[in-house]
C-alpha cells in the first residue's frame, strides 16, 4: 500500500451532515443498499442508518481524482471496511456485516490527505445471528488466515534480514537478488500490514509518496534505490542522487528490519485478531494494490529494480489464499454461490499461469521494463477478469440464507 494510513482526525462536530433520502432499499438478496457519492470536496451518503447486516455501500466516484471510501469504528481510526482506487467516473461496492452501533463514513479524494464529508452512521437493529454451521465454518476459516498472516510476517523477517545483511555488508549482486524475494511475503499479506498506523509507509512507501506526505523516504523502496542508483538517477533526473555510505546503509537497513520486527510484534500479539470481512475484502484489496496507478501494472511498484511481477504475483497469490480460506462458505450460498466459485477458480489459474509466461520466483522473471504495453493490457484484461467476480466474494459469504 503506497498511500497514507488513515489518521482521521476530523472532530465529531465537524463531521458534515448527511442528507437522509428516507428509506433505504433493501435489494432482492436480502442486504441493504446505500448509495455514496464521492466528490472532489465531499462524501455524500444517501443515509445515516441502516439495519444490522450485510450492507452494500455502492460508491460512485464523480470527482477528477482516484478516490476510496471507509467505513470506521466509533473511535474514528479503527477501519471497519474499505474500498480503493475506485477511478474518476466508475463506481465499486463495498459490502461489510455491521453489528448494532455507531460508526462513521469517509472519502479520500487522491487517496493522500485527510478524508473529507467524514459523517456519524448509526447501525439498529438486532445483533447478526450466525446459525451454529455457518459460525464454525466461519470460525475456522478466520483461524485458517489468521495463522497463515502469522506465517507470513514470520517468514518476512527472516527474509528481510537476509536482504539487509547482504546489504550492508555492501554485496550488492546478492542484495538485488533477494530484493524482490524478500517482499514476497509481505506483498502476500500488505492489507494486513496497513492497519498498524505508520508501519506500511515506514515499509513500504515509494519516493513520490514520502515526499508527497512529508515523510523520511525509507524501507524497502529506498534500499532499491540505492540500489539501482543509475536507474534513480534516469528518473529523477533534476535531483542530486548520491549512493549512501556505511553508516548511511546501516540506518534505512536497520530501520527496516526494526519496522518488520514490530509488524511481526503486533501480528502475534494477543490482542490480534481478523474477522471474515477481513479476508473477503483484503482479497479484493491485494488486487487493487496491482491496479493502483502507483501499482505493478503501470510498472511504479518497483521503479528502479522493475521487479514488479514477484510483487505481482504475491498478490495474486495472497489474494488466492484468502478466497481459497472462505471458498467452501461461498459455495455453500446456492447456485449462485456455486457460480461465483467455479468462475473465481477458473480466474485465478488463468491469471497464474499468464504470469508463469513471465517467470517465476525460483527462475527468475524478466525485467517488467520489457514487459511492452500492448503485454500489460493483455496482464490488465486478465487482472479485471478477476477483479470482478472476486468483488461479489464478500456478500455471497455473508449474505442471507438464499432461501429465505
């Protein structure tokens, strides 16, 4: 995630009022549908309540600028739900099960900045009910993933660590070599990795976004730079871009390591849990990481090592983790959810295998600089063959009871 991690510090009696359209409609499926509109300067909710439940959030974006759209806690930080990179002109769903409560809604024009039109949402209603089978199904693919997070942090440190070893020791053919191995297993959890406050840009962020946010420029991306110096000296080419020395590579290489430890910290803290929503959306959120304008497709993922289609990939793949954790729930859901599942298996192995054309993290996988537009929209068509049903995932494992 290249983008700033919410710090939403709108006071509650700043928060715009909402225009309330009276009922809201309640689809032939059973959840209810709430339309959003994301503007430049603002994010319109037809309504500020809705019944406990699945709900829809159908967001479109009218404003000139990529936008997202979160659904909150009733502390104003803790994100419920989200949808991102939801383009000028197009339109993306978010459906989340809401307890009774209070929460809150907010867009995110540029998806930099504070949020803006944050607004109070209430929840009534009865507390959601799960029949006793479909909550041990639940259950169990939540301790499924949440397992499965655990490992991959803990092989991500370990990884790093061979990487920045390697680094400031100052063998640089072996540190360009596991650059791009050692973010596999990051890229295969990042939404996960977004949630803790500052972690993700202190990882994770390129030189646009730190500069854009005023942040120091470190991690993973500004290793890779001085790394491949020549090919930040191309890019930048108004800037005086010197290699750093000793001490200068032991700082970011130790900062890094630092911030994987504390990632690997509050993963396998006590007080760490996922919920199934979690997965569902964090699935469609590692596929939105490869589409995002700053994403691997366009190739600004990784800039100077143009190692994007490892990052592309582990995507791909923890996105694939998280649908393979709550498939069987899915297909439980009726015909439809039948449906949903034979496309999104068939989906998946086509985006894997058209990768494979490229390489594949044992082999190697060529440069994505010689990856030629008209290969990146074949990439693009299969991503979006994906992107699509995946987005359905979320309602059809907590929709109703298709016979009700």
């Amino acid at each position: 995630m290249k983008h700033l991690p919410l710090r939403w510090a709108t006071p509650l009696g700043l928060a715009a009022a909402l225009v309330l359209s009276g009922c809201v409609e309640n689809n032939a499926s059973g959840s209810t549908a709430i339309a959003v509109t994301s503007t430049a300067d603002d994010c319109q909710v037809e309504s500020a309540t809705a019944t406990s439940g699945p709900v829809r959030f159908e967001v479109e974006n009218t404003g000139d600028d990529v936008t997202e759209f979160y659904v909150l806690a009733d502390d104003g930080l803790r994100i419920v739900g989200e949808v991102e990179n939801i383009a000028a002109g197009a339109s993306r769903d978010l459906t989340v099960q809401l307890q009774p409560g209070d929460y809150f809604t907010v867009c995110k024009p540029g998806m930099v900045g504070e949020g803006v039109g944050q607004s109070e949402f209430s929840v009534t209603g009865d507390d959601v009910k799960i029949d006793e089978g479909d909550k041990a199904a639940i259950d169990a693919a939540v301790a499924s993933y949440t397992a499965y997070t655990k490992s991959q942090v803990a092989e991500l440190v370990t990884g790093t660590k061979a990487f920045t070893d390697a680094y400031r020791a100052g063998n640089d053919d072996e540190a360009r070599r596991l650059f791009p191995i050692a973010r596999i297993n990051y890229e295969r959890v990042e939404p996960t990795a977004g949630n803790f406050g500052d972690l993700d840009p202190k990882i994770d962020y390129r030189k646009p976004g730190a500069e854009a946010e005023g942040l120091p420029f470190t991690g993973f991306h500004r290793i890779e730079m001085d790394l491949w110096i020549d090919e930040a000296r191309i890019n930048y080419p108004g800037e005086d871009i010197q290699p750093l020395d000793a001490a200068g590579r032991a700082a970011v290489a130790d900062q890094l390591d630092g911030d994987i430890q504390s990632l690997y910290d509050q993963v396998h803290a006590d007080d760490f849990e996922l919920t199934v929503d979690d997965i569902t959306n964090g699935a469609i959120g590692l596929l939105d990481e490869i589409a995002a304008p700053d994403g691997k497709l366009p190739g600004e993922e990784n800039e100077f090592a143009h190692t994007d289609l490892y990052d592309f990939l582990a995507n791909v793949e923890g996105a694939q983790v998280a649908y393979e954790s709550v498939r069987d729930i899915a297909a439980a859901n009726g015909s439809e959810g039948k449906d949903l599942v034979a496309e999104l298996d068939e989906q998946f192995a086509a985006m894997k295998a058209l990768l494979a054309t490229y390489g594949s993290y044992e082999a190697g996988f060529v440069s994505y600089a010689t990856v030629d537009q008209t290969a990146r929209n074949a990439l693009g068509a299969q991503l979006n063959a994906l992107s699509e049903p995946l987005s359905q995932l979320t309602f059809t494992v907590l929709g109703v009871d298709p016979g009700e």
